[in-house]
C-alpha cells in the first residue's frame, strides 16, 4: 500500500465498477483507496475517495454513512477550492438528505451546488447540480418547477456528450412526468392523467437507450423497474413485464434496495394480469428481503403490497395480519424517521446556534417579513432557475388598496396582505411561483405556460380574490386586482417580458381595475 499508484488504480476500479451497476465492488475498492490515501496523507485523494464512497452510499441505500462521508469530502473540497468537485459533492448531499426526509435542507444544498456549478462554468457539475435541485423541487411538491431544471439538465449533458448524466437527468424526469401523472389523476382529469403518463413512459424508455449505450447497469435497472411500473399503473401489464424481464436478465447484482423494487413491481403486474400465485411469491419473496436488509420503507411497501395480494386471493386473515404488521412498521418507521433527521442535523451543523442562525438569516433573505411569502430576492432566483424555458409571469397589483389603510387602518391592510398572499399562494401551489414585489404589487410565474393558457389560470385567481370574504376583518371591505399577463413565448428576454407586463398592469389600471390583460391592442376586458 505505499505505491503513489495504489489509492489511484483502486479509484479506477471503483469507478468502471459503479459504471457497470456493481455499487458493492465499488464501495470495497473506494475504501481500499481510502485507507491507501490517508497512508499517504494526500488530501485531493482522500475527498475523491469519500466522494465515491458517498455516492456508492447513496446507491445501495446507506444514507448515514453516506451523509458522513459527504460532509468530510465537501468540507475538504472546499479548502481544497476545488469548484467542480464541491459542486458534485454537494449534489450526492442533497440526494441523500432528500433519502433522510430533509427535503428544505436539501433544496438549500442543491441551490449551492447549483450556484457552485455555475460559477465555474463546469458542463458535468452543473448538469448534476441542476438534477440534484430539480429532484428536491419534486419532493418538495413542486413538480412543475423541478421540470424545466431536469428538462435544462439533460440538454447540458446531451450537447456535452455525457452519456451517463444524459441518462439519470432523463430517469429523474420521467418520475417527474409520473408525479404530474398522480396530481392530475387526484384531480380526476383522466385525459391529463394518461397524457402525462405516456410522456414518463417515452422519457424513461430514453434513460433506458442512454444507460444501456453508456452501460450504467444501475440507472439501467432503475429505469426499466420505474418504466415497468408506469405500464403497470396504465394497464400494460405485457409491457411491464418485458421490462421486468429484461432487467433480471442484466449481469452482475444491483444491490438489495433495486432488487427488492424489482420483486414489488412484478407483484404488482402479476396481481393486475391475474396471476395472482406468481404475484403472492413475488410479495413474499420481496417482503422477505425487505425484513433480511432491514430497510423499513421497503419493508413498509412490501407489506402493504402482500396484504393487497392476500385480499385479492379472499386470504382475509392473511391479510389482516398485515396490515396489522404495517401499522406496527409505520410507527417503528416514524421513530427512525426521528432519529435519521436528529443525526443528519447533528453530522451537518457546526453548531445548533449557528446552523439556526444561518437558517433564519436564509429566511429573511428570501421570505417577505409581513407575509411570509417569496419575497423579490427569490423572484429573481427562480427566473435566473427558468433561464431559457418557457413560462409566463403576470405582474398584479391590489385596486384602491390606499384607500384600505386610509378606511380601516393600515392593521386591516395587513391582515389583507396576508390573506391574498395565501391566496395567491394556494392556487399556484402546484403551477408555479407567486411572490411579493413590495407594497400591494405580487408577481407570478407559471413555467411551461404561454400567454394564452396563463390567461385562464390568472382569471381563476383574479375572481377568487374578489369573491374573498372580508367580513371578519372588516365588514364592507372589498378588494380586486388589475393584472399584466406576458411570456416567452412572446418575448425571450426576462427584462423585457417585466416591461412588458407592467405595461399591460397599467393599461389594466386604466382601462377601469379588476380585469386581466394580456394584449397590447387587443385586450380582454372582464367584468368587476
């Protein structure tokens, strides 16, 4: 282990390994490496080192020891100043905080890599930075926000012919494509439901082509397991099972996190075929491996999926007794929950003072302090994230609202602030961003709209503010709002499209309050 050469060789190998799907021989290698590194006392190889070894982590599902392997390498890639691998780290960071359940945590790590990345004008890192944010932005419930950075990096890969990134940009964004799916099926647009669901099968089916031409066995199982249970889900159970098929049938072993997935996924295609023998050994083969490794929300889901087998098979007993077993694991699982969050805080703090204070002063700097929405600091952040997508931003400005604080006082024209900005909050939650510019003027960004389809989602909000009941603030109080609609579609440039909108505010202000437009000559005008 003196050789110069060993901790590199060994790194070598550890990285063709996690090429080829093989995280375990990976993570053996790269602690080889490890160990040869700190022999020798070379700090760049020792957060190469603990960098792969956080990556091997975050794929075979050990997110402790990954999220300490994480924060000892970001910590020396930065005293190292090395931009591009800080950047890199700090995207495995987020992705492993997101597997712990600090999502806000890790969105605000993901910012970091992304702004890392782009200060140091790397292809590689800011494409997997710009996946890293796009997947927090999805489990924090903002798909259509996390679309356009997945959509932005795999274009970034694609035109640097980074295959493998290429490939996992496209995964994460056919999940993606399956969560709007899911929103559109719970507000029961069937017709939505189905669009958006063929459009997570034609993307994961193009992560599939890329990880196989590049040979990322892991990506390559991830892929065909999520697409397999995209045609399951639309009844395409021959589908799915090619899939599946072609998927056991790939070389070496993934790890027990994607193999217990692939069991699941094929219980759930046998139970929709019929066969419901094949799908009860699949459950109880997947659940058995969920209860060997010890992997709770695997456990959780293997449960579950044997208890819907046993139910189908009229097995009522069977079926009670696990779904007592869930309740049991639910709890347990809520405990860890605890515990994983305790520990993932404790391993990222300095200290509990300074990391509060640095979150709260995060806090004021993005959120207005009266309403606790977005304030303008994060308006201008999500436009720089939307920079070359499509989206269309509506400017809208309170009628009379001078004359509330004169009438009832500027406590009551708190209280109305407040109220709209949650209003305005709630009807965008889940197609865009709404945020306070200053005083009574709001802004909104809705991503892959144009003008034209903004103009009916803006007039929901617009009659929403006007139908607001006011009386337990204060009886005979009424507000409105007059809106300016613009978008990329029609003008590229973000300044412009500002100039723009606010052009189309005024002309609603003068072409008598509470209407949208979204015309320069031609404007709709709507009854107040």
């Amino acid at each position: 282990m003196s050789d110069q050469s060993v901790p590199g060789d060994d790194l070598v190998q550890s990285f063709g390994l996690m090429d080829k799907g093989d995280c375990t021989g990976a993570m053996r290698f790269a602690k080889s490496a490890y160990l040869a590194a700190q022999q020798q006392g070379d700090p760049e190889m020792l957060a190469r080192c603990m960098s792969q070894m956080a990556w091997c982590c975050m794929r075979l599902g050990d997110v402790e020891a990954g999220l300490e392997c994480a924060v000892a390498a970001r910590r020396l890639w930065s005293r190292l100043e090395n931009l591009p691998e800080l950047a890199r780290i700090k995207a495995i960071e987020t992705f492993l905080l997101l597997d712990t359940g600090l999502s806000d945590d890790a969105f605000e790590m993901a910012s970091l890599a992304v702004s890392t990345a782009e200060s140091c004008n790397d292809p590689q890192a800011l494409a997997f930075a710009l996946n890293a944010k796009g997947v927090a932005l999805a489990v924090c419930r903002q798909v259509s926000m996390a679309v356009p950075l997945l959509e932005r990096s795999a274009a970034i890969a694609e035109s640097a012919s980074l295959l493998g990134f290429y490939a996992f940009a496209l995964l994460n964004l056919g999940f993606c494509h399956a969560k709007l799916a899911e929103e559109a099926e719970a507000s029961e647009d069937k017709a939505a439901a189905a669009s958006w669901l063929g459009h997570a099968i034609a993307t994961t089916d193009e992560a599939i082509s890329a990880a196989a031409a590049c040979g990322d066995l892991w990506i390559l199982r991830v892929a065909l397991g999520n697409c397999a249970e995209y045609h399951a889900l639309r009844g395409d159970v021959a589908s799915a099972m090619v899939h599946l098929e072609r998927s056991a049938a790939l070389p070496g072993e993934g790890g027990s996190s994607l193999r217990i997935h692939y069991l699941y996924t094929l219980a759930t295609a046998r139970l929709r075929s019929g066969d419901l023998t094949g799908a009860l050994q699949a459950a109880q083969q997947s659940l058995a491996l969920a209860d060997e490794t010890g992997q709770i929300d695997h456990q959780l889901n293997a449960a579950a999926q044997l208890g819907r087998v046993y139910e189908a098979l009229g097995q009522y007993e069977e079926a009670l007794a696990l779904q007592k077993r869930f309740h049991a694991l639910y709890v347990r699982q809520s405990g860890e929950t605890t515990q994983r969050l305790a520990k993932a805080a404790e391993l990222r703090a300095e200290t509990s003072q300074l990391r509060a204070r640095a979150r709260a002063l995060a806090a004021e700097a993005l959120l207005d302090a009266l309403t606790g929405m977005p304030n303008r600091r994060s308006f201008e952040r999500m436009v720089e994230d939307l920079a070359g997508s499509e989206y269309a931003l509506a400017i809208l400005d309170l009628d009379h609202f001078k004359s509330v604080n004169d009438h009832y006082s500027h406590l009551v024209g708190d209280d109305v602030l407040r109220r709209v900005s949650r209003t305005l909050g709630s009807h965008v939650a889940d197609l865009g961003f709404a945020a306070r510019l200053g005083g009574e003027e709001f802004v909104l960004i809705l991503p892959r709209h144009d003008t034209q389809r903004a103009v009916s989602v803006i007039e929901e909000l617009r009659l929403a503010l006007q139908d607001i009941d006011w009386s337990d603030i204060a009886p005979g109080l009424r507000t409105t709002a007059s809106v300016g609609l613009c978008s990329t579609a029609e003008i590229p440039r973000h300044d412009e499209i500002m100039i723009r909108a606010d052009q189309r505010l005024y002309a609603a202000k003068h072409g008598g309050r509470n209407r949208t437009v979204w015309r320069d000559a031609d404007h709709l005008k709507y009854a107040g």
